[in-house]
C-alpha cells in the first residue's frame, strides 16, 4: 500500500475555498438556466434544491471524508480504507470510474470555456455594442460553424488549467479565487439589480417560482438529479481528491453548506439575470446551451457602459470555469502520481487525452452535427448529459454506500470531524433517504 499524502491546505479558508471553486462555475451559470429552460421552469428549480438538499449536501460530506481518512488519490484511498474496515478490494474501481466521468466532463467543459474566451476577446473589442438580438443570435451560429476558432479556445483552456494542475494546485490558484470570485457575485447582483428594471422581469419570476406539475416526468426528475451533483461537483471523487488535503482541525459540515447555499445563490442570479432577458425579448428559453452566450450579450448591450461589464463578466466566467476544471483534472492527474508519476507528465498526459477528445465536441457543431451516437444524440449532447444526469449520480450512490455502510464507523466519524448524535443524523440521513432515494430516481428516469 503506498503512503498517504502529506500535502495540506495551507488554512481553512484555502479548503472551502478550493471547494466553492470546483463548484461554482458553468454548472451555475450556464447548464443551470439552460437545463432550466429545456425542463419546464419552477418544477426543475424546485426539484433541483431539493436534490441538493437532500442528496448533494450529505453525498458531499461523504465524499470528502472519504478522501479525507484514506489521505491517498481517490482509488488509492478507497483501497487502503476498504482493505483496512476489512471489505472487498474492488471498491477501488470507484476512483476509476470517477476518472472516467471527470475525463469526459473536462472536454466538453473545456470547449464551452473556450467559448468564454472568445466572448471576452468579443466584448473587449465592441464586438456587442449596438448590436441587435438578432444580430447577436446569429453571430453565436457563426462562432459555433468555425471549428478553428473553437480549437483555439479550447486548446487555451487546457494550457491555462493543466498548467496550474502541474504546479500543484496549494498556491497560486487559491489566492486568484479568494480575489475574483466575490467579484463575479458583485457583477451577477448588478445584472440581477438590472433584471429587475427589464419587462420580462415579472414573466421570469412567475415561471422560475410558480410550480408547473404539469411538466413533471421522470426524464425531469433524472436530470434536476444529475443536474444537482453536477453542479456542487459531487459524484465524481473530484472532491474526493481535494478531501485528502483538508487540515485534521477544520468542521466539514460548516465547510460544505456554505458552498451548497453559494452555489444555489449563484444560480437563482443567474436564472433571474437571463430569463429576464429571454421575456424581454421573446425569446426562446427552451433554446438549449447557447441560451447564456446569446442573452448575456443582449442584455449587457443595453446597459451603459454595457461593453466594459461584460468583459468582466466573461473574465469572471473564466476564473470560475478555471477553477472548476482543476478540481475535474486533479483525480485523474492524482490517480497517476499515486502511481509513481511525476506530475509535471501526468498532467501532460492527461491534459492531452482530454484535449483530443474534447475535439469531437468542438466538431459537433459542424462536421459532426449529424453523426449520433446514441439515439438522436451527437458527441457533444452526450458528453453533456450522459456523464452528467448518469454517472455522476451512480458514482455519489457508491460513495455513499460506502461511507456510510462500508467503511469503518470510527474512520468515518472522525473524518466528518462529527461524533455522536451529528454523525449517527448524517449516517441515517445518507442510508435511508439519500441512498434510497438516488437509486429510485435512477430507476425510474432509465425504465
Ligand atoms: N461544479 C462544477 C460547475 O458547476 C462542475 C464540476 C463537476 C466540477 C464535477 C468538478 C466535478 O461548473
Ligand atoms: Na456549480
């Protein structure tokens, strides 16, 4: 069995930190209004805090304690505490399969942060200024049919994170977070402040917070679910990875809701920021993931000064994007340095598998538009759902059963840093309601 990892946060503030940066990010502000849209408004909302609640909170937990006591890269960990409470040693496979699901979110992930990096440029040059909505549509069309210009962006984004991944991820990114991230709440409450002075303001409050059961089904429950774990980053030993490093002294429970409360925050903003801007305007709010990179711009070209808020916005985007994908490189860059990699190679390594399939999404929206994977599905809608609603909530089910069935009670309850009563609620919690009911929605949502 190899050692346990000696690296630490360096202080409290750094873990939470890291934490709310692989949470907040395209999950908030652009799959969350988009996903919206496509799931029939306030049922997907509602269902969605609900899931985070009942299922994305206590998994969350899970998942970090997990890391936490093993102190090794997620299969390492799951190997030495299942080998340790005396369990099957297959229950390693789960820190494989999480790579597996965080590989294929990177490189989609990657391709739509590139499409913030474009927008930036965009909006730096004037490129939205008197532009009409119409205009603004069909230059996103444009965009989107030039592969080259997508290639670029992604192969960029891949440079700026594998990098930072490479040097370790104690530093530099921590203190980039701690400045540009209560800077991108700022800019979202001045476009929430704003969405409240447009026409579409009082049509997109009714539908994000009227409940709607008509538009209820299964298909909706499953993707509120996947939706949930998506966005607090849950499911994927991810934040497993990130667990390994937390200091001994330092309450889980306080950590994790506040980012669960800062994530939700984040996204009720930006639902009510762009569907503002969809009633306004009459347009579509089922229109899918080019719903943010359509609106935004619309909106921003309004405001005075509109040109110079979004390109922070964009800015912002990116550092939350940034952070993000760190946090989905570090398991499968960990998993390679547990096995006597260096880093510097594993992160070239990676970095370059992610990026080559990444492609694929980058030519689903040209050459390969019309080539179905699955059912109706081109690369990138599968690559944009079946990891997410699917894997995701099989990978936090496992880590579930895990922690709170498998491995040992006192190993667990020390690493929530919760004794007693706090940590006998949150077993019960995750063993009859979280874990029941992940496995019914996953049922139900695939017969
Ligand atoms: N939570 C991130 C977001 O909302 C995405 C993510 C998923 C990050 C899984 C890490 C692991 O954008
Ligand atoms: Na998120």
């Amino acid at each position: 069995m190899i050692e346990e990892t000696l690296e630490r946060w360096q202080s409290r503030r750094a873990f939470i930190l890291a934490v709310t940066g692989a949470a907040v990010g395209l999950g908030n502000i652009w799959r969350f209004p988009y996903m919206t849209g496509e799931n029939g408004g306030s049922v997907f909302l509602l269902l969605y805090i609900v899931f985070v609640l009942l299922l994305g909170l206590p998994m969350m937990m899970a998942e970090i304690l997990i890391g936490r006591a093993g102190r090794r890269s997620p299969m390492q960990a799951l190997a030495y505490l299942a080998e340790e409470a005396g369990r099957s040693p297959h229950w390693r496979w789960l820190g494989l399969f999480g790579a597996v699901t965080v590989f294929f979110i990177l490189s989609f992930y990657s391709v739509v942060s590139g499409w913030s990096i474009e927008y930036l440029v965009d909006s730096i040059n004037g490129g939205f200024v008197a532009r009409s909505p119409q205009e603004i549509g069909a230059s996103f069309e444009t965009f989107l049919a030039d592969p080259l210009r997508m290639t670029f962006n992604h192969t960029l984004f891949m440079l700026i994170t594998m990098s930072v991944v490479a040097g370790g991820i104690a530093n530099g990114i921590e203190k980039l977070n701690n400045i540009m991230m209560p800077l991108l709440y700022v800019i979202l409450i001045v476009l929430g402040g704003y969405a409240t002075t447009t026409s579409g303001f009082g049509e997109a409050m009714a539908w994000l917070f009227t409940p709607d059961l008509s538009a209820i089904s299964w298909q909706v429950v499953l993707n509120a679910m996947g939706h949930a774990f998506f966005t607090l980053a849950v499911g994927a030993c991810a934040l497993m990875a990130y667990g390994a490093y937390m200091p001994e002294e330092q309450s889980l429970l306080r950590a994790v809701f506040s980012v669960a409360l800062l994530d939700i925050g984040v996204a009720l903003l930006s639902g009510i920021a762009i569907f503002s801007v969809v009633f306004s305007h009459g347009l579509d709010p089922g229109e899918g993931p080019g719903l943010m990179f359509v609106t935004l711009p619309i909106a921003f070209s309004e405001l005075p000064g509109g040109q110079i808020w979004l390109g922070a916005f964009f800015l912002l985007l990116l550092v939350a994007t940034w952070t993000s994908s760190i946090n989905l490189a570090e398991p499968m860059v960990a998993m390679l340095v547990g096995a006597g990699w260096r880093r510097g190679r594993a992160s070239l390594l990676i970095g370059a598998l992610v990026w080559g399939v990444g492609l694929l999404s980058v030519l689903s929206f040209s050459t390969l538009a019309e080539v179905h994977w699955i059912g109706e599905m081109n690369f990138f809608t599968l690559v944009t759902t079946v990891p997410t609603d699917l894997f995701l909530p099989i990978g936090g089910l496992l880590i579930a059963i895990f922690a709170a069935w498998r491995m040992s009670p006192e190993a667990a309850s020390a690493a929530l840093g919760a004794s007693g009563r706090g940590f006998g609620l949150w077993r019960a919690l995750v063993r009859y309601v979280s874990i029941p009911l992940t496995l019914i929605v996953l049922l139900s949502g695939l017969l």
